[in-house]
C-alpha cells in the first residue's frame, strides 16, 4: 500500500479474504481538524463475477462500521473513480470530510444502478452525480448548492401509495392486453364464418347455394363495416392509452424515484449517524474495558473496586452491542427494502417495455389485418361476379333442362325395351345358376368321399412299418410325380387354349366396343336428323312471304339428308358385315366348347384312372397296417417288460426316502444339539470374561470345562462325519434314479421318434390325397371356366345380334318416317306453288283489265279533253296504280 501527502486517487488492489484498512489524510489548506481514518471491509464472492445483479436475501446485509463522530464541513468532494465488477471492490477518495465507516458486503445492490449511492456517497444533502459506463463503472460525485434541503422521512404511507400504483398499472395492462385479445377475436371470427359458408356451399344446392352466398356477401360486407369502424376506434383508444402510458410512466418514475431518493438518502443518513455513534460507544467501553483488564493483569489481584468496575463496563458493553445490533438490523432491513424497491422498478421498466413492444405488435397486426380485410373484399366482389354467372349458368341450365327432358322421355322407352330383355337374360342366368348349383352339390359329395377315404388312409398309414412305408411311398410319389407331370402338361395345354380364348375374347371386345362407338355416332345423328326434322316443322308454318327462302334451305336439308342416308346405309352394311362375323365367330365358339367336352370326358376317364390306383394303394395300406400292429404288439411287449423292470427298481428304492427321513432326523437333533453346545459355550465364554480375575482360584474348573468342550468338538466331528456318509449315499441313489430316468427317457424318445415318423408319412399320403382332390377340382373348375365363357360369349353375341337387330328396326322406322315426312313436305310445297302460281295468275289478269280500262280512259279523255288532259290523266292514274 502506497501514501501520499497530496490528493491524487489511490488504488488498491486486494485478496478476497483480507480486510483492509485505508487511511485517508486531509490536505493542510481545507482544514486543521484531526487525520480521520475510514475502515473498509470488503468481503468477496467468486461466484457473482460477472454478475451486478442483486442477491438473494440469506446473505449478510451491508453493515457499518464502528467509527468516531466527524465534524461536517460545507466544501467536501467525494470521487467514486472505479467499481470494478468483477472483483465488487470499491475505491474511494475523499476531500473535505473526515468520515470512519466500513463496509462489509455491497453485493445487496446492482452496481450500475444509483442505490449504491445512497449508501457511499450521499452522506450530505444534494449532491450532484455522474455514472459512465465502460471497461469499469466509474462514478463523479460533485457538490451542487449549499441550501438546507428538508428532511422528509420515510413513510410507509409512501410505500402504499407506490404500491398501489403499481397495481393500478398492472390492472390497466391487463385490461389492455384483454382488449387486444378480443380484437383478435373479433378479427379471427370473420374468417372462421367465410370458411364454414364455403364448406356449406359445396353441400347445397345451385340455387340454394345462390341465394345463401347473396345473403353471406351482404352480411360479410356489414362485419367488415362494423370491424373497420371498431378497429378505427380501437387505434385511437390504443394511441390515446400509449400516450397517457408514456406520460404516467415519465411522471411517476420521475416523481417516484424523486420522492424515494430523499425519503431514503434522509432515512439512511440517520442510521448511519447512530450506528457510528453506537460502534463509537462500543468501541470506548472496549478501551476501557482493555484498559482495565491489563491494570488488573500488573496488580495480578482484583479488589472490589476492579471487580464494580468490570461488572459495570460489562453491563455497559452488552447494552451498547444490543443498540448497536438493533441499528444494524434496521439498517439491514432498510438496504433490504430499498433493494426490492429497485428491482421492483427494473421490472415495472421491463414490463413497461413489453407492453410498448405489444403495442408495437399489435400495430403490425392491426396493419395486417387491415391487408387481409381489403383481400377480403376483393374476394367478396370476385364472389359476386362468380353469382352473376351463376345465375346465368342457372337460365342455361334450366332451358337445357327442357330439352334433356324431352330426350329423357324417348330414353326411357328404349330403357323399357333393354328392360324386357335384361329380364329374358334374367331367366336364362337363373336356369344356368341352378345347374350350377347342381354342379356343385355333386362337387360336395365327391369331396366328402374323398376326405372318408383320406381318413381310412390315415387310420390305416398309422399302423404301417417303417422301411414298408417308405418303400410303398417312395413307389407312390414316383407314380404320382408322374401322373402329376402328365396333368401339369395337360393343364399347360389348358392354360394355352384358355389364352387363346382370352385373346379372342380382347378381339370380340374391342369390335364391341367399336360397334357401340358406331351406335353412339348413329344415335347422334338421328337426333340431329330429328331435331332438323323439327326445325323444318316450325319453319313451314309461317306466312307466303319467307316460302322461298324456306324452299331453298329446305333443298339444301333434303341435299344433306340424302348424304346422311347414304351414310346410313353404308354403315348399315358395315353392321351386317360385323353380324356375319360374330356369327361366325359363334359357331368356332360352338366348336371349342364341343373340344372342351371332349376334354372334360378324358379329364373323367383319368380321374376314374386315378380312383382304380388309389383302391389298389388303400389294399397295400391295409397289408402295411397289419404289420404296423405287428409291430405295435411287439413294442408294448417291450415297454411291459420296461416298465417291469422300473417297478422292482422302485420297490428296491422305496425304503430309501423312509431312511433319508430317519438321518434327517438325527441331522435336526445333532444340529440342535450342536446349537445347545454353541450356546453353552458363548455363555462359558462370557463367564470366563467375567471369571478372568479369578482364574487362580478356579483353574481345575476351567480345565475341566475344556475337556467337556473337547469331548463335544469330537462328538460334533464324528455327527458331521455320520452326516456326510449319509449325504454320500443319497447322492449314489439319486445317481442311481436319475441313470434310470434316463433310460426312460430315451425309450420314450425313440417311441415319440417312432409315433412322429409315422405321422409324418401319414401327412405325406393326406398331401398326396389333397394334391389329387386340388387337381381333380382344377380341372373340373376349368372345364366349367371354359363352359361358363363359352355361354357367356354366345350370350353376348345373342345380345349383340339382338342390338343390332333392334337398331336396325328402328333405323328403317326412321327412314321410313323420313321419306313420307318428305313426301308430305314435297306435297306441300307442289301445292303452295300451284297456289303462288295461280295468284300470280290472277294478278296479272287484274293488270291486263286494268291496262285495258287505263287505254279506255285515255281513248275517251283525248276525245273529249285533248292531249293536255291526257297527259295530266295518265300522270296521275299511273300514280294511283303505283
């Protein structure tokens, strides 16, 4: 540590657990008083490195040291020139004042923030300060005026007042936030309805739909209306709050911290007066008492007197230490108190942030909304426009909707027609589905058959050798094997030939699929031709004056109907030709299903094959069943003498357990007894624990007693000897017993190994048997496959021919109904031009006796009147005539 005479700042560098003590020497020009001492205690903490935060509450408070009254003066400086945060060490230089205090722990208080002040360096009235953050906080404290401020206490009328303006504030933000919500909610409940009322227009009918979506636009276009007004009005209420927020919040921190800066500073300041009085008092009694103590040490004697005065310095000291506790503990609880009050206001500062970054947020969704809600009326005039076509869509649709009637009706006769033949089909796939049926039960029969002779086959597997079986099976699955290559080859030629249907059948579709192509196109064309037919109908009714224009259309009609006809009886042949085709195909139909029969017949003809050798295996099962219960007998011969045997060893072995019992016995009662000695025992051993003095007087007893325990270790040795002979010959016997569970065991595995192998040749002739049901029941499914195809082509062509034959008819009713409705037309028209021609007829005689009488009038005008009146005459006769 390094001293000065003049006023530089002075560092000092410190361990954590080292209290030091600075000295700090006025300059001669300020003052002639006393050098003050200060006494700074730092206690440090690794763990809050970094870290200028609070602690928590368990930890020691701030606690003043004990020091000497000091006189005040008006000019003072205090510099508070580094708070390094790592280390929480303070360095302090001071000029004008005398002060002797200590501190003990300053972690109770944020570094950056102005509480430390009020502990350090607001000891006076109005002092001036400065704080710069940077590497290091560094503090410039400086004198203002020297005019006495009030000195207001404390209160906690004060503390009330701040904390129900928080409440209050806290209750506003809450109501706030509570209003934003239901902005968001009102905001949000239009969108859920748009998508509902698109969920419900896709269910609903057109016009339902319509008149609905009409009556959503109107209702939309009022929520927005309503939703633009009280977004409006809730941004003014917003902006107006956040203005009011902003001015609360400027005024009452200011006037908080304000008021809460004197009413501590003043509070603090007199504490730490009476605590340095307090440690000022103790730390005279301690002097005294020192004193006294070492005055009693050179005497070495204590009078009365001493002993008055000790007891009174005692007396004194408890009291003094009990005020100065009491001062702490109210200083304690004040740095308390104003710590929470800080953090309290670091977080009325965040949440008043949080609500500003809210408000900010809000905007943003309030800008957001506003977007949506534009995108939303254009959705709702984009959805108006889509109405209005609609509608239009609608008047279509219904004129359409009268003409599809129309056709519906003519539809619906041709469906009556297709109705009674679909019920002729009905018919015939009834009688053909009760064949089948027949089929079947005869197909259930032979099965059941076949599963009675799988089980007398199995019964009578069961009972075979051996070496015989397998020869026998060896025999049979080669026969098999080969009979089942023979059908594997007939069933690929069956596989072959049904492909070629197949392939046929694809042909057969395709033409009926072109056919019913050709059918639709005519079918169009009729009704072309029909509604032609219809427009000429309603064009022939009008008046003499549009007759020709009619007649040159309706020779252009008659032009392309004739053209149309031509097709007509061009695809008419074409039809034929297909029938001549599918009725050929018919008979090649007929012809394979007479091969397939044939097939059928020679399926049978091996199927009886197949039945003969399966009688002549079923003799030479019997034989091997003989034999197997042959065999049979034998064995249970050799179990009976087996199992006689066993017996006679058993009989041998039943004494065994009645004697393992007796020595289990005589094993209880040693052990018993071994238990009795034990405990004998640890009570000798206790008495000679006890007895150990008097071994002298009673050594022939305890000799005695070591020969008795002598005698029971031996007797205990020779139990333990009779126990583990008796444990050797139980180990023989269950040797014994278990060589021959052994034996039994593989007497009993080769019977099971015998019992599985002929179940196993047993499963092998029932997969034998399966295998020849699944092949008879192939063939006799593909024969009826085959059958079934066959029936349903001649169907089809039958249904075919039938079409056609129908459509042929009414393609001749039609051209039938065409030609007289031209020759109706033809007559009409020769008859409207024999009356043109006879009107004109009649015109041109009116023309000629009027041309007659005009020259009569001229004849009779010129002999009478002369040329002029001729002239004038003729001029205006022929103006009359025009």
């Amino acid at each position: 540590m390094k001293t000065r005479d003049s006023s530089p700042p002075l560092h000092v560098h410190v361990p954590e657990t080292t209290p030091v003590h600075v000295h700090l020497k006025r300059s001669q020009k300020s003052c002639t008083a006393k050098t003050p001492q200060m006494k700074i205690k730092e206690v440090q903490n690794k763990g809050d490195i970094g870290n200028l935060r609070a602690r928590s509450r368990s930890r020691a408070p701030w606690v003043p040291a004990p020091g000497r009254t000091s006189t005040r003066d008006d000019a003072y400086k205090w510099e508070v020139l580094e708070l390094f945060a790592p280390h929480r060490s303070i360095f302090i230089q001071c000029y004008g004042r005398s002060l002797r205090f200590t501190l003990t722990k300053i972690h109770y208080f944020s570094l950056p923030t102005y509480h430390i002040l009020h502990v350090i360096i607001r000891y006076t009235t109005n002092v001036d300060f400065h704080v710069s953050q940077g590497p290091s906080y560094c503090l410039e404290i400086k004198p203002v005026s020297h005019a006495k401020p009030s000195l207001s206490p404390l209160q906690l009328t004060d503390l009330s007042d701040e904390d129900k303006q928080e409440q209050r504030m806290h209750s506003q933000c809450n109501k706030y936030r509570r209003k934003i919500d239901g902005l968001m909610m009102d905001v949000g409940s239009p969108k859920n309805y748009v998508r509902l009322w698109k969920k419900e227009r896709m269910m609903e009918h057109q016009s339902k739909c319509l008149s609905a979506c009409q009556r959503v636009i109107d209702e939309q276009e009022e929520e927005l209306l309503d939703a633009n007004k009280e977004l409006d009005l809730r941004e003014r209420e917003k902006i107006s709050i956040q203005h009011s927020l902003r001015k609360r919040g400027e005024a009452g921190y200011n006037s908080a911290y304000s008021g809460t800066l004197h009413g501590e500073r003043h509070m603090l300041l007199r504490k730490l007066v009476e605590a340095e009085f307090d440690g000022v008092a103790v730390v005279t009694q301690l002097t005294a008492l020192n004193e006294s103590m070492g005055g009693v040490k050179k005497d070495k004697r204590l009078s009365k007197v001493d002993a008055a005065l000790l007891g009174r310095q005692q007396e004194l000291l408890t009291k003094k230490i009990e005020t100065f506790e009491s001062t702490n503990r109210t200083l304690q609880e004040l740095l308390r108190e104003c710590h929470e009050r800080e953090i309290e206001s670091l977080r009325t500062s965040e949440q008043r942030q949080g609500l500003l970054k809210r408000l900010a947020d809000t905007e943003a969704e309030k800008i957001h909304l506003a977007t949506k809600l534009n995108n939303k009326e254009k959705e709702a005039t984009q959805l108006a426009v889509r109405l209005d076509s609609e509608k239009d869509i609608v008047k279509t649709t219904g004129e359409l909707s009268k003409v599809l009637e129309s056709t519906c009706s003519q539809l619906m006769v041709q469906l009556r027609s297709k109705e009674t033949e679909n019920d002729r089909q009905a018919g015939r796939s009834k009688e053909m589905e009760q064949t089948q049926e027949q089929q079947k039960e005869e197909i259930q029969a032979l099965l059941e058959q076949l599963k009675r002779q799988s089980k007398e086959d199995k019964e009578s597997l069961k009972l075979a050798n051996q070496r015989q079986r397998a020869e026998h099976s060896e025999d049979s699955a080669r026969h098999l094997s080969a009979q089942l290559l023979e059908k594997e080859t007939e069933l690929a030629e069956a596989v072959t030939s049904a492909e070629s249907w197949c392939t046929r059948h694809s042909k057969e579709v395709t033409v009926k699929s072109q056919l019913e192509v050709e059918i639709a196109v005519l079918k169009n064309q009729v009704s072309e031709l029909t509604a032609q037919i219809h427009t000429v109908e309603e064009k022939g009714h009008p008046e003499s004056e549009g007759l020709l224009d009619q007649l040159h259309r309706l020779t252009s009609d008659n032009s392309s109907n004739k053209l149309q006809n031509q097709k007509l009886k061009i695809t008419l042949s074409a039809a034929e030709e297909n029938l001549m085709q599918s009725q050929s195909e018919a008979q090649q139909l007929k012809s394979s299903v007479k091969k397939l029969e044939s097939q059928v017949e020679n399926y049978k003809r091996k199927v009886q094959r197949a039945r003969l050798e399966s009688e002549e295996y079923c003799l030479k099962l019997e034989i091997s069943e003989k034999h197997a219960q042959g065999m049979k007998a034998d064995l249970e011969r050799e179990i009976e003498q087996v199992r006689r045997q066993l017996l006679g060893r058993l009989k041998e072995l039943e004494p065994l357990p009645e004697r393992l019992k007796r020595s289990e016995l005589q094993l209880r009662v040693a052990q018993e007894e071994t238990q009795t000695q034990e405990r004998r025992n640890t009570e000798q051993n206790n008495a000679l624990s006890e007895l150990r003095h008097k071994v002298e007087q009673q050594g022939c007893w305890v000799e005695t007693f070591q020969e008795n325990n002598f005698l029971l270790v031996e007797e205990h040795n020779n139990l333990q000897q009779k126990i583990e002979i008796i444990e050797r010959k139980l180990e023989g016997a269950n040797l014994q017993n278990r060589d021959m569970v052994h034996v039994i065991g593989k007497r009993e595995e080769t019977i099971h190994s015998t019992q599985k192998q002929l179940e196993e040749r047993a499963r092998e002739c029932s997969i034998l048997s399966k295998q020849l049901e699944q092949a008879f029941k192939d063939g006799q499914r593909e024969a009826d496959q085959s059958l079934e195809r066959a029936l349903f082509k001649e169907r089809s062509i039958q249904t075919k021919a039938l079409d056609l034959e129908s459509q042929l008819g009414l393609r001749k009713t039609e051209l039938s109904q065409l030609r007289r409705s031209k020759e109706d037309m033809e007559l009409r028209f020769q008859n409207q031009l024999k009356n043109m021609k006879e009107r004109l007829e009649q015109s041109d005689s009116t023309n000629r006796s009027l041309q007659n009488y005009v020259q009569f009038l001229k004849a009779s005008y010129s002999n009478v009147f002369g040329d002029c009146a001729i002239k004038l005459s003729t001029h205006t006769l022929t103006n009359l005539i025009e």
